[in-house]
C-alpha cells in the first residue's frame, strides 16, 4: 500500500476524510456559522495548550488569536460565520510549526467545509502535533522536469517569478517539436513537496500518455504570488485590490512565451499553444484564450471562479467571434457548490445563444467532483487528451497490449506493462507482470496476483522510496527450490479511489441501518464517496484480467496454482476475493489486514462487520489456506487487538494450522520497508513446494 493512500484512509473526519478545497477568497456567500469540533487528539496531547484553526478564510496566519478553539473538557470546538461556500483549513497549537501531521507524522491534505441549508456540526480527528521537522515531504518530481528560472523577471508586474519546464520523455533523443501547455500555480503542478494543497501529477500523467498514445507536450509551470487573486483576474471585484490578470496575461504571450520558444523546440502557433488552470487559474485562462486567441488556442479551464465578476460574461461574449477557433474544456465538480454550478451553466449558455462552435469545446460536470487538486488530478488525463487530440499518435482499440518496462530497476526478471488495461468494470489502471529469470513458454508456472503494483517492484520510481521488493524475494526463494515456479501480476492502484476499490462492500451490510446512515452522512458530509466497488474490481480481476493472463503467458489456469496477496486495504480486498470468487483463489496472503475498515477509533463497529461476513462467506478449509501478519507499530498498532477474533472465526469454520496462519511481528511497522522484509514467509505459505 503506497504513503499517499494510507494518507487517503489517515486524516479523514471521524471515519472519513475531507477533500482539500477552493483558494483563498473565492466564493463569497450570505452567512451562516459552521461548528467544528476536533474530538479525537494524541495520546501525548496537552491539554493546556489551545488549537487553533488555520485556513482560506483568515489568510492562512498559522493561527490567529480570534481562531482559537474553545475547550470543552477533552474537546475543541469553534463557530466560523460562512464568508464563502467552502473554506478550507487545518488544524494548530498556533503556528505552521505545530500544524497537525498524520498518524505516519506526515503532512495532511487541506480540510473541506462546505456551508450547505443542512448546516451540522463537523468533527474531526487529529492524529499528531508537528514539531518543526516531521513534516518534510519527499519530493515527487520527475526527472524530466527541470527550472528554467528561479526569479524570470515579469516587466509587465515588476516582479519576479520560478518557472518550471516538463519535457517529454523523449526530446533529448529526437529533433521533434512539440505543442506548449501553460499552467498556473506551478508549485501544484509537478512536485507534493512544494504544493500547498496537493500536485496535480502532470508530469506523472504525462509519462504515462507518452507510453499510451504517443502525446507529448512541453509544460510551462508558473508559480503564483501572495497577490494571486489579483494576478488571476482581469476584472474589479469590490473585495479585493485591483486586479493584474491583463498584465499577467500579456507577461505570458509577450516575455515568457518568446523565451521559451527561444530555448526549446517548440510548435510556435496558437493551436499547439494552450493554456490551463484551476479555481481563479480557470478564470484567467478563459480571459487569456479570448483576449489573445492568436497566442492561445487552447485552454483547460477547470472549475472556474466566474462568480469574481459579473464583468466576465459581457468580456466573454464581446469576444466570441475572434475566439471561434480555439478549443476549450470545461470541468466542474457538482460537489462544489451551488454558486460555482450556476456560473459555469451561465457561461455555457451564454456560448450556446451566441454562436460559438460546439465542435469547440466541451464540458464535464463530475457527480463526485471537489474544488480540490486530487479531483483535477483525476480528471487531468481527460481534458489533456481532448485538447491535443490532434497531437495524439497512438490510436487504442480496446484490447491490453503487453510491453517490456525498460526504466525500471529489477534485481531480476523481467516487467512487463500494460498501460491503462481497459475494463468493463472499473477505472483503467496500468497493470504490471513479473516474469522470473529464464521465463519460458515450454513449462507452466503458478501466478498470484498482488494489488498495488506500482509499490512493488522498484524504489526508485515509487513516491515514498519504498518498495516490497517482489523480483528480489521470488527470484531467490525460487532459485533456492523453496517455491514453486510462478509470475506475479501487479494492478496498480488509483489513489483517489483505492478505498472504494478495496473496500469488502458485502460486509458494509452487516451493519445495523443506523449505523451506515451514520457513516453516510459522515462520508456526504466530508465530500467522501461511498461509493463502494470491491465487487466490479474483483470482476476486473477474473472475469477480465485473468482470462487475459491465462491467454497470454504460459501460466497454470486452475484454482489450486492461482493466488491473491496484498496489505492493508490490499490484505482486505485479498480477504473478500477468496470468499466471493472461491472457485478462483486458492491461497491468500494479507498482510497487515486493515482491519479497522477506515480510521481507528474506539467502539469501531467496522471490524465485527467484517468478522460476521467471514463467518458466513469463507471458503472450505479442505480447499483453501488463509496467511495474515500484522505488526505493533505506527498504524499497524490498531491491529494486534483484533487477533484472537480472526484466530475465533477461522477455528469456528474448521482451519487449522495446516491451512492458517496469523503471525504478529513485534516492533514492525505499517510500510513497504516491513513487508518486504518478511515477504518471504508470505510467498512460502502461498507456494511453498
């Protein structure tokens, strides 16, 4: 299981998180008051010391004296009158140096509160206290991305500002030029550890593209200043000073751009030049591609802050007919308030009754969708391969094509890949097959399917600099005739709705009704889904996937020789594949089973759920053999009290030591530098010889 989503499962609200959300100042609204209530603290936590809360709504100050909490015995409790929609904040004992940190003691996302007609209390849970240095994030930028500027100097503001520059994977090896993507907010745009609400992942994204359909683009990332609202707005607005978009605007067509094409090879015309941003970033993008759509012929204008001024929409329609040839793509998450709905609507009315093309651009208003960077995020990939659908030069036909994976370190073996493997079921994901040293088509080999896949092979190329060492554990248990011969088959996981992925639905139904009213409302609340799809994942699994490996690599097709393994929510999702598709599995391995279900707490009614689901679904013991370990570290701490109920429901259906094992692993902690160091014992249970 990668950082970033135990992260997901870590910093949720009560038992589920809240999406990071809207910018400073951006949506003003009438008022109402929010009650937010911080209910779960450290163990260590001193009470004498008083919590603030930090966020857009006061300028991100750390901790101002008019934010403090109130004490209520053991909790913490404040009243915000609504300024806005949404605001976004965390948690403080009074300055960013004491900012709240996850269970793991690494950053968490922004926290969301959207003032709806159903105005309820909010609580949360706060896991750590940073104490100055616990909270550095590893850098997640690809090699790739390099700074053409530290301080490019902006004539048109007077100011200075980083630019970044992604290139494609292979502009040093061709003499190709390429279409350019501007985007705002560059501290966002590649790297976790210079964001401050969230990357966007272009780079990754864009890696990933190049391999699938052949698109490559140069991005151009430009920082934002403390005066980011009036640089992204080329309108007055009565709350805010005045603005600097057109300033801004003409700094990117008229000094950045020349210097950039200057340097790089680059496609100059205004159909390979588009430009892309989010929140008030959308906003001046659309005025940049209808002010000047001789320079910019393109832009991604997600989630839009229209509501700024009433001047856009008159702006706009002067404008249609210079613009009739740009293209231009729209996202707005439904879950981002009424407001931002209605202006977006507006705009593409006022398109529509004035005669732009509708061939030109197109719009996705997403059910889930937060104004947060982790939904961007997820719709980046979309909007990218509309935009440049001219540039793309890998057309798909629905059906997996295997390639060798040559940038990755392998102790042995070799990776093959499957980009974005199509399903009926679920999101596409990569997925990836281990082959042992010497595969060969002239013998059959087991297969186990371990989820998570980009965590397992190569720690260079993960996000936390962890992996689980798969190659380096088969091959020598293989080589040392421990194990029988077998691949492993890897899914990679989609961060954002992992949880939903592997999560065992069936046993959410083994609560009482109130109870998933409850956990319903919590998750409406906090913007989280619940929308469970464990069961068309594991339809992914057999009814696609497999039959795809059983046509395509010399493997044993029947249940006895096919395996399923994984940790944490993957140690769960392993768990309920072997219930619901028994004539499938034989084996599985869950390793550091999360069996807390979402964030420990105490009376978790989670657990007993999943427990009365086993009880009902398991396999038979003469058929099949379970493997669990769990240490006593970091998350895994929750795990070791749940022991003798797993040992209980496993005896009461008749498996004994021949086919079950629960292991505890004292002093080791909840990450793929444990696993990988007991992997071994796993990988011996499934295929021992």
């Amino acid at each position: 299981m990668s950082m970033k989503l135990k992260l997901t499962l870590l910093i949720i609200s009560v038992l589920f998180f809240s999406c990071k959300g809207q910018q400073k100042g951006e949506t003003p609204q009438d008022k109402k008051v929010a009650t937010i209530v911080v209910n779960f603290l450290p163990k260590d936590h001193d009470f004498s010391k008083d919590i603030y809360i930090s966020g857009d709504f006061e300028d991100w100050s750390g901790g101002k004296p008019e934010f403090k909490m109130e004490k209520l015995g053991k909790l913490y409790r404040i009243k915000i009158p609504m300024e806005k929609e949404t605001i976004n904040f965390k948690f403080t004992l009074g300055s960013w140096e004491t900012v709240e940190l996850d269970s793991q003691g690494f950053d968490v996302e922004n926290r969301t509160y959207t003032y709806d007609e159903n105005l309820k209390t909010s609580t949360y849970a706060v896991w750590n206290w940073s104490k100055g240095n616990k909270n550095k994030t590893a850098s997640t930028k690809q090699p790739n991305v390099e700074t053409f500027a530290e301080t490019f100097e902006i004539p048109q503001l007077n100011k200075t500002r980083k630019i970044q520059v992604y290139l494609p994977p292979n502009y040093a090896n061709t003499t190709e030029s390429y279409p350019v993507l501007y985007m705002h907010d560059g501290q966002n745009v590649f790297d976790k550890a210079t964001s401050y609400s969230g990357e966007w992942e272009v780079d990754e994204t864009l890696n990933s593209l190049h391999q699938t359909h052949g698109l490559d683009v140069i991005v151009v990332a430009i920082d934002n200043s403390e005066e980011r609202m009036q640089e992204y707005s080329a309108w007055t607005s009565p709350k805010y000073k005045l603005p600097q978009g057109q300033e801004y605007v003409m700094f990117i067509a008229k000094t950045l751009k020349p210097a950039i094409d200057a340097k790089y090879r680059t496609k100059k015309d205004a159909q390979n030049t588009a430009i892309m941003g989010s929140s008030m970033g959308g906003l001046i993008s659309h005025y940049a591609v209808f002010a000047h759509p001789d320079v910019f012929g393109k832009a991604g204008v997600f989630s839009p802050s229209f509501w700024f001024s009433e001047d856009t929409f008159s702006f706009t329609k002067d404008n249609l007919a210079k613009a009739q040839h740009s293209k231009l793509y729209y996202l707005m998450g439904e879950k981002e308030g009424e407001v931002m709905m209605a202006n977006l609507n507006k705009m593409l009315k006022l398109l529509n009754e004035n005669g732009f093309p509708k061939d030109q651009f197109t719009t996705k208003f997403s059910p889930d969708g937060t104004h947060s960077e982790a939904f961007w995020r997820s719709e980046l990939k979309t909007a990218l391969l509309w935009l440049f659908s001219e540039n793309i030069k890998i057309q798909h036909h629905g059906e997996p094509v295997a390639q060798e994976v040559k940038n990755v370190t392998l102790a042995s073996g070799k990776l093959m890949r499957v980009v974005d493997f199509p399903s009926n079921y679920i999101r596409p994901r990569n997925v990836d097959v281990w082959l042992p040293e010497n595969y060969s088509k002239e013998k059959k080999y087991n297969v186990l399917y371990m989820h998570d896949g980009q965590m397992l092979y190569d720690a260079s190329t993960t996000w936390n600099k962890q992996e689980w060492k798969v190659d380096e554990v088969a091959s020598k248990l293989m080589k040392e005739g421990k194990v029988k011969d077998f691949i492993v088959v890897s899914p990679w996981n989609i961060a954002e709705i992992r949880w939903q992925d592997y999560f065992p639905q069936k046993a959410f139904t083994y609560l009482d009704e109130a109870t998933q009213k409850t956990f319903r409302e919590e998750a409406e609340k906090n913007n989280f889904s619940l929308n469970f799809n464990a069961d068309n994942y594991l339809k992914f699994l057999t009814e696609e996937l497999k039959p795809y490996i059983d046509n395509t690599y010399s493997v044993k097709t029947d249940r006895e020789h096919t395996f399923v393994a994984g940790s944490s929510m993957g140690g769960l999702i392993s768990m309920y594949a072997m219930c619901e598709y028994p004539e499938i599995y034989s084996a599985a391995a869950c390793i550091s089973t999360h069996w807390v279900g979402a964030s420990p707490r105490e009376d978790n009614p989670i657990p007993n759920a999943f427990f009365a689901y086993m009880r009902d679904h398991l396999p038979s013991p003469k058929t099949h053999r379970f493997y669990f370990d769990y240490g006593t570290e970091t998350l895994d701490k929750h795990y070791p009290q749940y022991a003798p109920n797993v040992d209980e429901v496993f005896k009461e259906k008749g498996y004994t030591e021949a086919n079950y094992t629960n292991l505890k692993f004292e002093g080791t902690n909840h990450s793929e530098n444990a696993w990988q160091k007991r992997l071994h014992i796993p990988f011996t249970f499934l295929l021992k010889k």
